[in-house]
C-alpha cells in the first residue's frame, strides 16, 4: 500500500485578546496577534495583526495582514495588506502593498527594490575608489 505525502503546515502562533507580551519575537512559522506586544517580532512566515492587536515595536517578516495597530518600523520582504481600520505609525521597507480605504499611514514608505540599487550603486562606488 502506498504512502500518500501531506505537505507539513507551518505553526501557526496565536496571542489572544487580553495578552500583554513585553519582549522581543523571533518565530519561525506565522503568527496572529490579537493582544498586545511591547516589543519587536522577527517572522519567516507570515504576521496578522488583529483588529485588537497592537504592535509597540519593530516588524519584520515574510508578509503581513494588519488589521489594528503598529506603531514601529516594518520590513516585509513580499506584501504588506493595510486593513481598512489599520493603523501604522513607522517607516515601511517592503516588495509590494496594498492599503484599503480608510486604513491610516503615518511615516516613510521604501520599495526593496529601490534600496537594493542604492545599495548596489554604493558597493559599485567603493569599488572605483
């Protein structure tokens, strides 16, 4: 009888409503969010910010749905969703986003791709020098 492979699913990290996390993330699978954390997260996969969840700190990971609220910098390296009632307060660096109406900005948005060719013109100039 043959063996049938099923792919493994990542974790999936849930904080619920009413926790309150002060400290620093790093996981290694996806993550949801519906309380509160007082610090910063590192993600390989993907971060979903609730709409009661609330982000004081840094973010960087893989994609990310926000829903409620970051007040921190974000650094996705493929999409970034604002929800309608998201609000993000930082500087983003990411690949590509999509903002919904309604959902509030605050801060400096950077494409990837654009700082890869600063980044690149530089190693070219240090080189010539």
């Amino acid at each position: 009888m043959a063996k049938t492979m099923e792919p493994e699913s990542s974790p999936i990290n849930i904080i619920t409503v009413g926790t309150l996390i002060k400290g620093d993330i790093t996981a290694s699978g996806d993550f949801r969010l519906d309380g509160t954390l007082e610090g910063n997260i590192q993600l390989n996969g993907k971060l979903v910010v609730g709409d009661s969840g609330v982000v004081t700190g840094n973010v960087m990971c893989q994609n990310a749905n926000i829903i409620g609220t970051v007040n921190g910098n974000l650094s996705v390296k493929e999409l970034l969703s604002l929800h309608t009632s998201a609000r993000v307060r930082g500087d983003i660096l990411i690949n590509k986003l999509s903002i919904e109406p309604g959902a509030v900005f605050t801060g400096k948005c950077r494409m990837l791709d654009e700082v890869r060719a600063e980044q690149e013109a530089a190693r070219a100039e240090q080189a010539e020098a």
